[in-house]
C-alpha cells in the first residue's frame, strides 16, 4: 500500500456550536475552537474535521448552507477562520471542513434566482420539476419525514429536497453547477484547509427519469435507501471532483457513505479511490430498520464485533476506513454499544481501545474522550433535531405511548451527542458563561476534562496512551499498517484480533463480558498462524501495552481476562529478537 502523509494520524470531530463559547451568547464560536488547540494537541490529534460553520438559517443545525464561502456570525468571522487555520498549522494539526453539496439552503442566492426564473441557468442548478394534475414526479420520502417535493410558492413548479424542505437538492448532472462546487473547494484548500469530510455525497446521484417505487409505509412513499441501490455512476462525478480539487492539493478526504455496494470499495478508498477514506458505518447500521427508530434493535457486543471484523476484511488491501463510535448523528457510543453492566470507566475504556486498535483512522468525537454519555430527556420539548422530533411522531403514529415514544427517541437521538461540551464542573460544564442553546447534561458535575486532566488513571488519559501507542516508533507499523487477523470469533462476548505487522503484532484482547473469561493461549494464537512469523508459544514476558486493569493473569498457556478487561499485547517476531 503506498504510504500517505494521513495514514498514521488521528482525527478529532468538532461540533462548533457545543465545543466552547468564548462571547457569550451561549453557542460555540471559532474562538473557541482556536482557545482549545493546546487542549487537543495534547490529547495528540492531528487532523480536526469542523462540522458546518458556514452561513446559515439552521434549518438543519448548518448543514443547509447560505453561503459557501461566509462564516456564520454566530460562528464569528473570516478572520477568526484564519487565525484558527494559522493556529492549528503552528501545532501541525490539519484541519478539514464539512463539504455539504448535495444540498444547499433554500436561502442560497442560486435558490432564490431558481425559485424567481425555474427555466433559467439557476433553475437547473436543482431538480425543479412542473406538477400540472397534482401528481408527484415520484414518492420517494425524505431522511427527514413527507414527500420529497416542496411546491414553490403559489406556482405550479415544486423542487427535490432529499433532506429537509429547506434543503433543495442540487443538481449534479448540470455540469456548471458542478464546475461551481469545484471552484469553492479549491477557494478553501488555497486558504489553507487540508481537505474535506463530504456529506451525505452517496445521494448526489439519483435514479433518473424520476419514478414510483413500491411504498414501504401507510404514507404511500419509499424510502431513499431503497431508492438509491438504483443509481448508477456517482464515481464519474467523485472521480472529476477528485482530479479537479482534491489530487492537486494532495487533500485528505473522508466520504459519509451509507449503503455503499461491496464491489464499488476498491472506487472509493481505493490506490485510485475517489476519497482518501469513508466511514466505516456497519455498526451504526446494525439493527436499524426502515419502518423508524420504534422498530430498531440495538446491537450486543457480538454484533459489534461482527460488523468490525466484516468491514476489517472487506477493507484489507483496499484501503482505509474512518472509524467511529459515534459522531453528531449518533447517540453516545457507550451509552449505546455497550450493555447497561459495561456503562461504566472500565467499559468505557474497553469499547475505546477495541474500536481504536483496528485498522483504519480513528475519528474522536468531541467529548468521547471523557466519556460523554447519553442525555435524559425530560420531555420531546428538550429535543431540538429536526429528525429526532420526526421520529418521535413516527413513534406516537405506530401506537407508542408518549412515554414510550420519548424513551425510543431518548436512544437514538442525535441531540444525544449535541449537548455541550463539559469542560468542568462550574455552572454550564464550563462550555459558557450564558445559558447554553442547547441542555447541558446535567453529569457535567462528574464527567468533565477538569477532573479527569490530572488522572492517569482516567478515560481522558487512556485515550492518550491508545493515540500515543499508534504512534510509538515501535509499534507504529503495526498498529496502523498491520493486517487485522480476527481471533476465536465465535466465542462469546471476546473481541479477539491481531494486528500483524512487519516484525512485531500487537495482540488486542477485550471481554465484553460481566465474568472472566480464560483463554488458552496456544488456542487463540493458533487462528494468527504465530508459528509462521515466529511469535512466541505463551505470552508470558510479552510487554502489555495497554491495560484498563493494574495487572493481566497469565501463566503458562492460560490467559485470564477479568470482567471488561482490554489489554493490547505486544509480540516481537521470534526472529527479530
Ligand atoms: C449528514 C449530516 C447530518 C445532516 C445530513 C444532511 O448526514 O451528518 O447531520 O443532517 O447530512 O445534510
Ligand atoms: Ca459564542
């Protein structure tokens, strides 16, 4: 695999309006971004990707953009983008921007000209069709509940929005809007942007001439996943994107691909591949179900463990994915992945170091670190998503009581992981002075940087030693070119793998299970053919790398994993000794 300046590196997710506010008013601010460098420095981040700070109604929380090229005022100003993007360069962390160009805002100039001439060059920057006998161009539903068709004003002309209705949807088959969207990111990565996470990029191909699909709800519409395993070519548009922004610029890309096809990895992650990665999202997937949250199951450890380990092997020789626990469309990873004895430090630091070990690049998101939980919402009243709020009303509609309904979306809902940053334990969790736009959770008390910074003991500092790890000369080959060789699969509740690498493996061992759990070690290296590299028959004096226990019980050929125990095992080729 050719090496890449990304591919040893760790990435960090900010979600500006609940990182840190610096003025005020109770929203998080680009000065606040740029206050807390030194903070994640020292964590040891080096690419920071900015969820949207651009100019915005908030519709949907900036992902409808205004305008391509403004900052936000509740964000600051360009300046204060500069000063961040110089900052972060001084302590070399990289940082890349939210490109959202499936959709713009209802409120972007191109829109309104869209809106006041359909038939002209701005009309076919969208999809706007004329509606004449009251029937749809197709029933597709939208991510965020109704029809996808939104009638502009008292005219017989009504636009797509895949999203919300003030999300329109832009066309790409229009080569001049796509020229446009060119020409904006390489604006950004001339001012010093290392690249771009792409948003919701799998829907910008849509299955043509609009059609009906088989509905699949009471409300006679289909749902887009169904829809878009109909559309074909989205690699023509991504491939021209790629040579015409992101090559040139050597840029560091990760796609939000849902629902890709198997054999269409190798076109994006790929030597060749349109991005430099896309999230590996099998697990957030796992158990959800096209009727609405209501119906959903979340996943046990096995299931966890399974999807890792797919998605391991799929991308073995192909490329890297981005792995996550969670992001700002997700709960709280380990108030979801792990079972209700297991939410606690101790499982907290296991699902930290089996998601990080694999292979690929490891996205935190803000406040994962210190162990953010999931929010008690009192009332549907304390949930501000546009899509959770639809969730909700698909919940009540199924026959959910109101109780019922507000502990599904409780769950599964992204404001979940939208609740301010706890910074320490003063008033607000320290993330600002004013009343926040959004609830704190109220174990800021607890669960704050503040008391966890001085503790080698704690979360924050167990996350540092993984990312330190991952960049230990020692290891560093390992730990991010090793092949992934899944270990005793079957056996319940063990998260068993090897990373192999060059002359040393590492050894990752967690026990999702509430009792220990013994090993034989023979047995679990035998799958990792050891005795072709040369490792060592019992793993007695090798060097345990990480532990979120004060001790590991091994003697002999018996390994003994205590309840939650992770540890990482380093295991230097016989050979090579
Ligand atoms: C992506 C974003 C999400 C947003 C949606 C529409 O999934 O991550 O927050 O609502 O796209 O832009
Ligand atoms: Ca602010």
């Amino acid at each position: 695999m050719k090496k890449k300046w990304w591919h040893g590196k760790t990435a960090y997710q900010i979600y500006p309006k609940s990182f840190y506010d610096t003025n005020g008013d109770g929203i998080g601010d680009l000065e606040g971004i740029t206050e807390k460098l030194d903070y994640l420095k020292d964590l040891g981040i080096d690419i920071l990707w900015i969820s949207p700070v651009y100019l915005s109604p908030f519709a949907d929380q900036g992902y409808d953009i205004a305008d391509y090229c403004a900052i936000d005022p509740i964000f600051g100003s360009m300046e204060d983008m500069d000063r961040l993007l110089g900052e972060a360069k001084k302590r070399g962390i990289a940082v890349i921007m939210d490109l959202v160009v499936n959709h713009c805002s209802d409120e972007h100039p191109w829109f309104a000209e869209a809106c006041r001439d359909p038939e002209g060059p701005y009309g076919k920057y969208f999809y706007l069709r004329q509606v004449k006998d009251g029937k749809l161009p197709c029933n597709w539903r939208s991510y965020f509940g109704g029809p996808v068709w939104e009638r502009i004003g008292e005219t017989d002309w009504y636009y797509l929005h895949l999203f919300h209705k003030k999300q329109p949807d832009l066309n790409w088959e229009n080569p001049e809007l796509r020229q446009e969207i060119y020409r904006m990111m390489n604006w950004w990565l001339d001012r010093g942007v290392a690249g771009f996470r792409a948003d919701a990029i799998i829907n910008i191909k849509k299955p043509l001439p609009f059609r009906d699909y088989p509905a699949d709800r009471e409300d006679g519409l289909c749902d887009m996943g169904t829809v878009l395993k109909d559309a074909d070519g989205i690699m023509e548009f991504l491939d021209e994107m790629r040579d015409q922004t992101l090559a040139p610029h050597d840029a560091f890309s990760v796609g939000e691909v849902f629902n890709d096809k198997a054999e269409e990895l190798p076109d994006f992650i790929g030597e060749n591949g349109c991005f430099s990665s896309i999230f590996d999202f099998s697990q957030t997937v796992e158990g959800k179900s096209a009727k609405g949250w209501y119906a959903c199951r979340v996943p046990e450890p096995d299931d966890y463990k399974r999807c890792c380990f797919e998605s391991q092997r799929r991308s073995e020789g192909v490329g890297f994915f981005s792995n996550i626990i969670e992001n700002h469309d997700e709960p709280r990873g380990v108030s979801y992945y792990l079972p209700g004895y297991a939410q606690n430090l101790r499982g907290k630091k296991l699902l930290a170091a089996m998601y990080f070990m694999l292979k690929g690049l490891p996205f935190i998101y803000q406040g994962q670190e210190i162990g953010m939980e999931n929010m008690r919402f009192a009332s549907i009243d304390e949930v501000d998503d546009v899509n959770s709020r639809f969730e909700y009303q698909v919940c009540l509609d199924a026959g959910l009581s109101r109780e019922q309904a507000l502990q599904v979306v409780s769950l599964y809902s992204r404001d979940n992981a939208r609740t301010p940053f706890q910074w320490d334990g003063s008033p607000n969790g320290g993330f600002s002075g004013a009343k926040p736009w959004l609830k704190v959770n109220p174990n800021y008390r607890e669960i704050n940087v503040r008391a966890q910074q001085g503790d080698s003991d704690s979360l924050l500092s167990f996350y540092k030693k993984l990312i330190r790890l991952r960049k230990d000369p020692q290891w560093a080959d390992a730990a991010v070119y090793g092949r992934t060789v899944p270990l005793m699969e079957e056996k319940t509740g063990l998260m068993a793998y090897l990373r192999k690498g060059e002359d040393r493996d590492l050894l990752v061992l967690g026990n999702f299970n509430a009792k220990e759990l013994t090993l034989s070690v023979r047995q679990l290296l035998s799958g990792g053919q050891m005795g072709e590299s040369g490792g060592p028959e019992t793993l007695e004096s090798a060097p345990v790398l990480i532990n979120n226990d004060d001790g590991l019980d091994r003697e002999g050929d018996t390994l003994r994993l205590a309840p939650l125990q992770a540890v990482v095992i380093g295991i230097v080729h016989k050979n090579n000794k």
